[in-house]
C-alpha cells in the first residue's frame, strides 16, 4: 500500500462475496460500488456492496461507467441516479463518480451496436462536450458534480488534454503500484494533482484498491459538502485572472466557516464565501499573517478584496 492518504477500495459486479469487514480490518475506509453502465445495465450486487461497506463504518460512493457513442451524457446520469448514483450531504456519501475510459468493447458489434474504437468513435470536442452534459445534469439531479475516474494516457489521447474540468475532482488510474508513492503524470489542462488514485487491480483489497490523497477528516470534509455553483464560477473567473498563481494542487473544498470554499494552488489559495466572493491568496507575506490569525475564522474573517500594491515604499494590502 502507498504509505500516504486513506486507504480504499472499488468494486463491481465482478466482487460478488465481498467481506466488508475484513476490507475495514485491512485498513479500508472507503469504498465506490459500480451502478451502472451506458444505460442498459446495472449492478445486480449494487445494493448489497453499497449498504455492506456502510455497515462496517466505511464512507461510500456509486460509480457510472460511461458507454458515450450510446446515449447521452445527461441521458446516462438520469439513468445513473435511477440506479443507485444519488448524493446527500450526510458525511458517509462520497460524491457520484463518471467512470470514463478505454472503450472496453473496442472495435466489437453487439446486438446490432457498434461500439467504435477505443475513443468511441468520437473525437475529442464531442467527448468533452458529452463529459459536461453529464456533469451538468448530475448537479442539477444531486447538486453535485461527480469525480471523473480516467487514465491520463487515455484521457490526452482522446479527450486532448482539454481545460475547463478543474472543478470536477479527478480520480486517476495508475499503477502496478511502485515504491515512489507516485501516481504518475496527470491531465494537466485541467488538474494539478488528484483526489484519489487507484494504484492496483490485483489487491490488496478486494476489487481495486485505492488511497484518498489526504487526511480523513479531508476525506469526510470531500464527503460531506458539495460545491456551489457559485463558488466555483467564482473561483473560475478568479483563477483566469490571476495565472500567477500556477497550477491547481487541490479540488475545490468546501465546508469553512458560514459556508466557504476553497481551492489550492501551486502560488496560493482562492477564498470564496456567499457574503464576501472569490478572491485570489497569493504565498507571500500578507497571506502567512492571515494563516498566523487563524484564515477566515480569526479576528481579520474572509478576504474582501485582492492584494493590491502600490502604496509608499513599494507597499501592499
């Protein structure tokens, strides 16, 4: 196992027996249960994976696997949430995942269907626009948008390498696993690092395994609070303003103090809350004596403005 993060697992139909106690005793501590896929076929062991791994403690998610040249992207997510893909915000529901990859079926016809090539048989603009029709009409039916489950390799070649994803979080596929505790390249138009990062198929647990790539209490936090539309419109708008601040190190977080969010950056922070908005935090002195007085819960709150310079002596405020 790599020595960082919260150790997890995912499972499908394939994991038909799972014993969900031995997983937790193994050092599991949450889990994604397949739902569905395209929108011909669900998971017939969904409900008793999904309800095992809460049983023994465990935070727990559902998973689409998208079939993309079938139907819709929000055809696929009403189908998804039908299934078994819904999100509430009661601390142990991880959010909904897009399980979007190398076309299984390659270059096969079933039942009259031909499934295209490992692309699908669409290119990379009708990909990203299937991936945001899915997205979008997953956070109206749940208020959430989901993580997108890829292969970065795949994800380059067939999606391009777009941006315009960073607020949805990225689970990548990685492995076999190494010594490093490195995941590898990610899609870097979009993502500067990854939530979760499954690093092997063949064990140690059940199904593939997993590591949360953070603390638990990040993982509860990830769990428990969804992203406003308005905090990551904001949050968008300040980051193409400021590409100082390098690339994202962290999704979009949120659950701070009367309801703010934030995201991570290679030179800072963007803070943004209902009252106040979205406004860059660069690394520099100004923001360590914010940090020194405790952020946005200590006696100076949420920024109000960017930093501005120009004062006497080469000052900033």
């Amino acid at each position: 196992m790599p020595t960082f993060g919260v150790q997890g697992l995912d499972v499908s139909g394939y994991q038909p027996n799972v014993d969900w106690q031995q997983q937790w005793n193994m050092g599991a501590r949450f889990a994604y249960v397949k739902a569905s896929e395209g929108n011909y076929m669900t998971n017939d062991q969904f409900s008793a994976q999904y309800q095992g791994s809460r049983n023994v403690g465990m935070i727990r998610g559902a998973y689409h696997f998208a079939i993309p040249n079938w139907s819709s992207g929000a055809d696929q997510a009403r189908y998804f949430v039908a299934n078994g893909g819904g999100w509430s915000a009661d601390g142990y529901t991880m959010p909904p995942v897009l399980d979007f990859e190398f076309n299984p079926y390659e270059g096969r016809t079933i039942n009259g269907f031909y499934f295209g090539n490992t692309c699908y048989n669409m290119s990379p603009t009708q990909l990203s626009s299937w991936v945001q029709d899915f997205g979008n009409t997953m956070r109206s039916l749940t208020g959430r948008l989901p993580m997108i489950y890829t292969n970065t390799s795949w994800w380059n070649q067939c999606l391009g390498n777009p941006a315009g994803f960073g607020d949805y979080p990225l689970w990548v596929a990685a492995y076999p696993y190494s010594a490093t505790n490195d995941a590898g390249a990610v899609p870097t138009g979009s993502w500067g690092t990854y939530s979760v990062w499954q690093y092997s198929s063949t064990g140690p647990f059940a199904g593939d395994s997993n590591v949360w790539n953070g603390d638990y209490a990040g993982l509860q936090a990830f769990a428990g609070s969804a992203v406003p539309l308005d905090a990551s419109q904001a949050i968008g708008n300040v980051q193409g303003r400021t590409p100082e601040l390098g690339a994202q190190t962290s999704p979009i977080v949120c659950g701070l103090t009367d309801g703010g969010c934030y995201q991570n950056f290679q030179n800072g922070a963007i803070i943004w809350s209902p009252t106040t908005g979205a406004y860059a935090s660069p690394a520099g002195p100004i923001r360590s004596v914010w940090a020194n007085t405790g952020f946005e819960q200590g006696t100076l709150g949420y920024p109000t403005s960017a930093q501005t310079c120009g004062l006497t002596n080469g000052g900033c405020y």
